[in-house]
C-alpha cells in the first residue's frame, strides 16, 4: 500500500511539474510596487550582503551557513531564500497549498526516497521551460524584490536562475557573484551567455578542468571567474588532534575507524550498509551519522553487530568535521557539499553508487575518481571487497589522504573575504543603485 501510495503521489507530482511550463498565477502580488528614494549612507555602517540560498537539498544551506560565518564579522549579511520567499508566486505547487507545500519540497521528497530521477526532473523542467515562460515576470519581480531590500553585494549559490539575476543586477547597476558549489556547474550559468557586466563575478570551488568544461559553453571571460574555495564550516579548517578526538569519542585506538553519512536523501541506504557492515568480519569502529531520523538511528542500534565491530551512532550534531578528521575512511552520497567537507578534513572517500545518481552529481563523481581521492561502490555486495583492500593496507590510505593535500584546496575564508572585498572597495556613498 505503501509504495502504491508512493506511485500514486509520484504520477500527480510529475502532472504537476510539467504543469508549470504553462503555469499563469493570478494571485497578485503582495508586495507593493518600491519607489526608488535615494539615501544617503553612512559611512560607517556595514555594507549589506544578500545571499539568494535554497531549501532544495543541505548544500545550499549549509553553505550560506559558512558564508554568514565569514563575511558576518565584517557585513550586514541576510539569507533569503530565493525560490520560496521571492520567486514563490510562481510556483504551483506553493500555490496551491497556499504556502505549505513547494517545488522544494517536492525535490526533497524525490531526493529522500531515491527517485534521483525525480529530482533530475525538476531541474531540468526548471531551466527548460518554468524560468524561460514566466523569464519577463520573475525579471519584474526580482527587480522590485531588490530595489527594496538595496543590498550593495548579491552572492547567489543556487542553480537555474541565475540567467535572470544576471539581468536584473545589470539593469539596476548593482554588483553579484555566482559562487558555483558542484564540479559539474552547468546548471548554476543556465541563462548566462557571454557575460560582460563587469560588475558581477563568477567564484569556482577549484581550478579544475572538470568545472571550466560545464561552464565553457556561457564564455564567460577568464578575468571574470575567480577560485575560492568550496564554503564549509570553519571547523573543517582548523587543525585538531585526530588521536584526542578518538579518546574523547571513546573509539577503540586499536580499530581502524569507518565513517558513514549520507544525510536525508540517503537515509534509506544507511539501513542496507548497516546490515553489510555487521556481518563484516575484520576489527573496526564505525560511526553512523543519521541527522535527525531518530527512528533509524534505533534501528542501526538495535541490530546484533560482534565483538570485533564496535559503533558511535549520531544523530544531528555540530560535530560532523570531528567525526571527519577522527575517521580513515568516509562512506557518502555524491553531493558536493559531503565531498568537499571531506576533502577538507582530507579523508578519503567510498562514494554510493548503488543506485542511480541525480544528473550533476556524475560531475561529482568524476573529481573525485580521476584525482584519486577515493573510488565509488556499485554494490553492497562489493563493500567487504573494497573495504578490506584499504583497511590491510593502510598505506593506500596513506596515499590518498596525500593526494588530498597536494591537491590544495583554497582556504574560502580567505578567498572569499577578498574577493567581496574587492567587489566592494570602490563603493561610494553616492553610487546610486537605480536607473535614471
């Protein structure tokens, strides 16, 4: 009853999805035209920063987390999220649930129980045919949405739109960067054809080859993109003591230490490696991270593991970069925000490939696999095989962990706070944000 329930929701959503090629609200907007007024600025006041996030999926958030954190010391820094507060009135789903159901959240549905095909889908209906049919009326809306809020630096990281913020900052003399968060970053420079704004600048996680040829096709000139780091947690950017974090965590010193985290979207697999694990047949510690699905977090506990395995089961903590640096090896999902985090606290990486992946994380995959930083499972049935190799021979680890770090991933707290920097010094008091 249960997975025909599923079917049935899936069939009405995907109806409604394609229903939003042609959708026309007729729900007038409540926000009230904003009369440009010029005001004067205090010189010292903080300048404002608008960063246009997501609720699709954590790695939106999570990086506006960490962008807040860097730039807070410093800015007026505001999250908005973009699609539901500002772009909502476009949005069939929101609408017809006046508000309590959103493309977002139908996204997070797919994404949680394993349709990546379904989350594919709503990315791809969204660049193809819901921006490019309502284009003129989302222009008009983010027009007005910005002329009120007046932030003097936008910085967007969600995908698809970013073809009309372009315009619209153009249009109101305002500055922008798009800081991309996937190796495969096509989706984020849909709209952009040849930008010469030379007020809005483009931020990559790393120089890559992977990342130039998913963005090559909207030629945007090299002196506008710059590199700065993927946006994490400070905590993934500090140095600790793996060997403190173990005692404190009560790890066994002598057990080899294995990470598994797949976050919301992969809570059904966690169960599937639990159950392999149990029966593996080497010494080791494993740490699950579950978040906040209490139930499955007593599920994991409740199965029967021997006295070689030892476990830590977490729900949602602030410690996952601890849990990180204390590990030898992670097991996650192909989203770029777990990757990235990893790369970081320089841990190698088994990535889940047991089922199919939604489209831009294959991106994901291929950094991760032609740099050596780790390699993808395919079947739980090969996971003993794969794990054994590399706990026998930790010098493998070894290597990989070396990679990491000859890979040198920028500091983006670093990078970043220079490039608003630079974005923002020749701001005057009298530049005026609106057309004469």
């Amino acid at each position: 009853m249960k997975i025909r329930s599923k079917i049935y929701f899936s069939a009405i959503a995907i109806t409604v999805l394609f229903s939003a090629c042609n959708w026309n609200p007729r729900r007038k907007s409540t926000h009230r035209p904003v009369v440009p007024v010029q005001q004067e600025k205090v010189s010292s006041q903080k300048k404002k920063i608008m960063i246009l996030s997501s609720t699709g999926g954590g790695g939106h958030t999570s990086a506006s987390e960490a962008l807040v954190s860097y730039l807070s010391p410093k800015y007026q820094v505001e999250v908005v999220q973009i699609f539901r507060d500002v772009l909502g009135e476009f949005d069939p789903f929101n609408y017809w649930s006046s508000g309590k159901f959103s493309g977002e959240d139908l996204y997070n549905f797919f994404m949680t129980e394993g349709m990546f095909w379904g989350g594919s889908l709503c990315c791809s209906v969204g660049k193809r045919s819901w921006i490019r049919w309502h284009s003129y009326k989302m222009r008009e809306r983010l027009e007005r949405f910005f002329l009120e809020k007046r932030p003097d630096l936008v910085i967007s990281v969600v995908p698809v739109i970013n073809g009309l913020v372009y315009d619209v900052l153009e249009l109101l003399h305002m500055r922008g960067v798009l800081l991309t968060l996937d190796p495969d970053a096509g989706h984020f420079v849909c709209g952009i054809d040849g930008p010469d704004y030379q007020q809005f600048y483009f931020a990559i996680p790393c120089n890559d080859a992977i990342i130039y040829n998913s963005i090559s096709y909207a030629d945007i000139p090299k002196e506008k993109i710059r590199t700065v780091g993927f946006p994490v947690r400070k905590s993934f950017l500090e140095l600790c003591d793996r060997e403190e974090i173990r005692r404190e965590l009560k790890i066994p010193p002598d057990r080899p230490v294995v990470m598994v985290l797949m976050g919301a979207a992969g809570a059904r697999s966690v169960m599937g490696y639990a159950r392999k694990l149990s029966r593996f047949d080497m010494p080791m510690h494993i740490i699950f991270c579950v978040g906040r699905n209490e139930a499955l977090k007593h599920k994991i506990e409740a199965l029967h593991f021997p006295d070689n395995i030892s476990i830590s089961c977490f729900g949602f903590t602030h410690r996952i970069a601890d849990l990180m640096h204390a590990s030898d090896i992670l097991i996650t999902k192909s989203g770029a925000a777990s990757v990235f985090e990893a790369l970081y606290a320089q841990v190698p990486l088994l990535l889940d490939h047991t089922s199919s992946l939604i489209s831009w994380e294959y991106g994901t995959v291929n950094f991760v696999r032609q740099h050596g930083f780790g390699e993808e499972i395919y079947s739980l049935h090969q996971l003993p095989i794969i794990l054994k190799k590399y706990l026998k021979n930790p010098e493998l680890l070894q290597a990989m962990r070396q990679r990491i770090r000859d890979y040198r991933l920028p500091d983006p707290r670093h990078e970043i706070n220079q490039l608003v920097h630079e974005v923002l010094v020749d701001i005057s008091v009298e530049e005026s944000y609106y057309m004469n």
